[in-house]
C-alpha cells in the first residue's frame, strides 16, 4: 500500500478449458507466473505488467466452485448450532 497505493489487485476469469485460455493470452505475449492445480480448481497467474497492472487470473472449476461450498456448509453448521 505505501509503495503503490490503493488500487485492484486482479480479475478471476472462470474459462471452461484453462489451457486454450491461457494459450492465447500468451500467445499475444502476456506472461504466465503461476499455475494452481488442486483437482477440482485450476487457476494460471499472469504478470500484471503485461496488463496494465492488474494481474489476470484464469480459473477452471466445477460449476460449484469448491469455496462456495465450504463457505456454504460453515453456514449451515452456524445455523443449526
């Protein structure tokens, strides 16, 4: 925050085949920094620098995405405790 400011961090873009999506923001030279596979959740990282500051993350997942169902099932815990 000190050295930057405030700002936004990234936009989250679910694509239905993360690897054809990455493949063509690299292939328009944005650069991959990151990759996350837990199975059910893939995401690919890309260098802000390469989109005007912000970094673009491309997420694979099922239709549920599996922290919506943790968060989901904590809530219902709450409501009956």
């Amino acid at each position: 925050m000190e050295k930057r400011g405030e700002g936004l961090y990234a936009i989250v873009f679910k694509v239905p085949n993360i690897e054809e999506a990455a493949a063509e923001l690299e292939k328009k030279g944005v650069r991959r920094v990151g990759t996350l596979d837990l199975g059910a959740l893939k995401e690919v990282m890309f260098h802000p620098k390469d989109t005007h500051g912000v970094m673009i993350i491309l997420a694979e997942y099922r239709e549920v995405h599996p922290a919506t169902a943790a968060v989901a099932l904590s809530l219902l815990q709450l409501k009956k405790g």
